[in-house]
C-alpha cells in the first residue's frame, strides 16, 4: 500500500522515475552492518594496502653510450587550464570539508552539512529515520552528540545540533542559476570512508524521481558524480565552494540489477534551505508549497490507483473521493499505478485543480474536479 502523505522506508524497492523509466531509483542510504560492502547498508570500507608498483628502467651497454635530446616539456592552454581547475577543485574541497560530517545513527552512517555557526547541521530525514541517539563527528576526527531538531520526510530534509566550537558553516547557493554541464563535487562519507570527495557536472535539472518507499521528490538535481551509500545527507558542491544540492539518491538497473553509474540525484539548495529554515525555527514545516490530496492509496489490479482512505476534511475529500474509488486518470492522462498519480500530483502547486477520472465501485465512471492543498508533516 502506498500512502500518499506518508510511507514507511523501504530503501530497497526500485520504483519508476518520470523521464528516466529506464533506472530504477535506490536510496544512497546510511549504512548498518560493518565491514560489509553488499546491500543498500554496506558497512564502513576495510583498508588494503596497494601493492607495490616495481620501476622499471632500461640500461644501455656502457660501450655503447647513447645520447638523447628532447625538447623540454611544455604546457599548453589546455595544459594549463587543466590544472587550474585541480587547483580549484583542491581549494573547494579544503574550504568546504570541514562543514561535512559523519552522522552516526543506531541503524548506520551518513552525511551532514553545518548549516550554521549555531551546531545546525542538515541530511537527510532517511538518514535518521527511526533513531533517537545521534553521533556527529567532524573532519578533525572530533565527535558531538546530537539531538534532532525536526524533519520533514516529504523533502527527505532533516537537521540535527550539535554544540560544538568553531564550526566552520557551509554557503548554500542559490540553486536556480546552475546549468547543466557545471563542474561538481559531492563530498560525504560513501560506505564508511570518511571525507570522500568524488566529481562529476551536474547532468539535469528539475528531475522528478520517486524514492523507494514511494514518495515523490519534485525538482531534483541530476549530477554524474558517483552517490554511494553514505553519501546522504552530504555535499553537492559547485567550483565556488557553494553547496548546490544535498546527495540523496543513486541509480540502479533494474535489467541487469547493481548500480547504474554516472545516475546520482541531489535535493537543490535553494529547496534544502527552504526545507531546513523552518525546522530550525519552529521544527517544524508549516508552508512546504508542495500539494497533497489527502488520500491513501494502493495500486489496482487492472490498472489504476484505489483509494484506500480519505482524510476527514482533505481536499479528496471536498472533491468526492470516496474509498473504493478507483482513479484511471489524472487531466486526461492514464494513472496505470499509484506513484504515477503521486508523482504527477508532486508535480503541481497548492491551489492547483485538477480533473479525475474515477471509476465507482458500483461500476459507473465519474469526474471529479480536486483543488489541490498545501502539503504538511502530519
């Protein structure tokens, strides 16, 4: 059964995402079992020694001396924007590091931001989903316990504090003047690896990709930056040093199974702020500008989303929503399933109307005209 406001964490499930129907979307999820590196909790990552490379070099005979010229190396334009971009990246990552952190929780490990000199920190809300006790260690290896100060799961948005001295806070940019193309690092703690950074550019803009215990996240980055488990809750950072977006998905095959590498997504900045600026003031989020219906929903046998229940005084409700119904279409288009309906319905605004097609138990066909709510934390 999926409901549509709120869905127990499954982190395995691979459901559809619009526009990417080819992937099968996995949380990059905190780990829960050390030492491994299977399933969606792989523990932390076990150092080995690399082996040693031998130098080989030729000799020639000393009878017969050889003489070589070459002309010097020399950088060119390439050459030399090559490197000031490593010199860039290198200065973005020891300017951010210190605000990512490990968040230890009783289920695994993840990511953190320090959002402000205060000990805010925000991840992700599956980061912490279902825990009570919180460890935060910082990049100088130092840890703090930390207390939950709100979530809101419909964003996968959550923050924690900590008290702790000279936290050294990141810059969250403004999310809509990225473009596609633009270079970035994700920096967290993929598979118990602490202070990882890998790279990649930012492949999308404004996905909709639905997460595996079936809620829709609505205007997500896309970035060819590998996401691993652990990575959630970190650092999408831009060439700035500016935080752009919070890693919180990777990519699976569903065909040939395992991941699909070069697919990350990351919840925009812009968003994330949005998101963590109401839980830090109140803890909780009063205005998401997101729309619900006020419905809990399960997939139909033939095609469709039944509806299973409906909120007293929820917008589905003021519409004629009825449990039992089953909805075949939303605005003339099919709903072959639930998270299609979820998904189109993460699409929208508050105040938005849109058009139904129900079919009644009874077996009639009905149309229903819905205004859409504000969705909120219940």
């Amino acid at each position: 059964m999926i409901h549509e406001e709120r869905r127990l964490p499954t982190r395995r499930a691979a459901v559809s995402v619009t526009a990417l129907a080819f992937v099968a979307i996995v949380v990059a999820a905190c780990s829960s079992a050390a030492g491994t590196f299977s399933g969606s909790f792989p523990g932390p990552a076990q150092s080995s020694a690399a082996s040693p490379v031998a130098s080989a070099s030729a000799t020639q005979p000393s009878t017969v001396p050889v003489s070589v010229t070459s002309p010097s190396p020399t950088i060119g334009t390439a050459g030399g924007a090559s490197i000031a971009l490593q010199d860039q990246m290198v200065a973005v990552i020891k300017q951010v590091g210190p605000a990512v952190v490990e968040i230890s929780t009783d289920s695994g490990l993840g990511s953190g931001v320090i959002y402000d000199t205060s000990g805010d920190i925000v991840t992700n809300y599956h980061v912490v989903s279902g825990s009570t006790s919180f460890t935060v260690t910082l990049s100088n290896g130092k840890s703090y316990p930390g207390t939950l100060v709100g979530t809101f799961s419909y964003d996968d948005i959550a923050v924690i504090k900590i008290s702790a001295p000279n936290l050294q806070p990141a810059t969250f940019a403004d999310s809509s003047t990225l473009s596609v193309g633009d270079f970035v690092l994700a920096m967290g703690n993929p598979l118990g690896l602490q202070s990882s950074v890998t790279e990649g550019i930012i492949s999308a803009l404004g996905r909709q990709v639905s997460e595996p215990n079936g809620n829709a996240l609505p205007d997500v980055i896309q970035t060819s930056a590998a996401i691993n488990p652990g990575n959630s809750g970190g650092a999408l950072v831009d060439l700035d040093g500016q935080v752009v977006g919070i890693p919180t998905l990777a990519a699976t095959d569903p065909q040939l199974g395992g991941s699909a590498p070069g697919i990350g997504f990351a919840i925009a900045s812009s968003r994330a702020k949005f998101i963590a600026d109401q839980l830090i003031a109140t803890g909780h989020v009063t205005n998401s500008e997101r729309a619900y219906m006020g419905v809990t929903l399960q997939d139909a046998y033939r095609g469709g989303a039944v509806v299973a229940d409906v909120q007293s005084g929820s917008p589905a409700a003021k519409a004629g929503l009825v449990v039992g119904d089953t909805i075949t279409a939303i605005d003339g288009t099919d709903v072959p399933d639930a998270a299609t309906l979820i998904e189109a319905i993460a699409g929208h605004k508050p105040g938005d109307v849109v058009k139904l097609t129900v079919q009644r138990t009874d077996g009639t066909t009905a149309t229903l005209n819905l205004t859409l709510g504000t969705l909120t934390q219940q």
